[in-house]
C-alpha cells in the first residue's frame, strides 16, 4: 500500500506541475489539473517505480496494470522480479 500511496502522489504531482505550464496557479481546478496535466502524461514512470505509461484525453487513467516485486537489501530498494501483470501474478505460498 505504501508503494500505491507513493506512485499516485508521484502522477498527482507530475499533473500539477504539466498543468502550470499551461494554467496560472490561481486557476489550477480539478478540471484544469485534468485537462492540462494528467491528459498530458507521457512515459511517465513514477521514478522507475513503473513501466512507462502515457495518459491522453480518451484514456482512463489508471496505471499501466504491471507491477514489480522489490526487495531492501542493505537499506537499498532493488527490484526482485521483471514487470508482470498485476491482475494473474502471485507470490507462490510456502508449504
């Protein structure tokens, strides 16, 4: 849940700060943030946290449906798996 919470503050901010390129702070809505930022994502990959996904007007924008399994090892983060698909991929149950 911590990776989650992280990776869509990270799409948050990247919209907002694609939205200021276009809409002065004073005016930056949901509806501006929408339009202006996050339909402007592109190859976005929440600091490698993700595959590189895109979001235009007619999308929905969810994530790119692909996770990585990552491990700490020596209090660096490092991924333990390729990118699988997140709906069939699971950790197998130790016996």
């Amino acid at each position: 849940m911590y990776a989650h919470g992280f990776q869509s503050a990270t799409v948050i901010a990247e919209g907002i700060r694609l939205a200021l390129d276009t809409v002065p702070p004073e005016k930056l809505t949901g509806e501006a943030l929408h339009d202006y930022g996050l339909n402007r994502i592109k190859d976005f990959t929440c600091l490698g946290m993700v595959p590189p996904f895109s979001y235009t007007p007619n999308t929905y924008h969810v994530g790119p449906g692909q996770v990585r399994y990552w491990i700490v090892r020596k209090g660096v983060v490092q991924p333990l798996t390729g990118w699988v698909k997140a709906e069939t991929y699971r950790i197998p149950k130790k016996e």
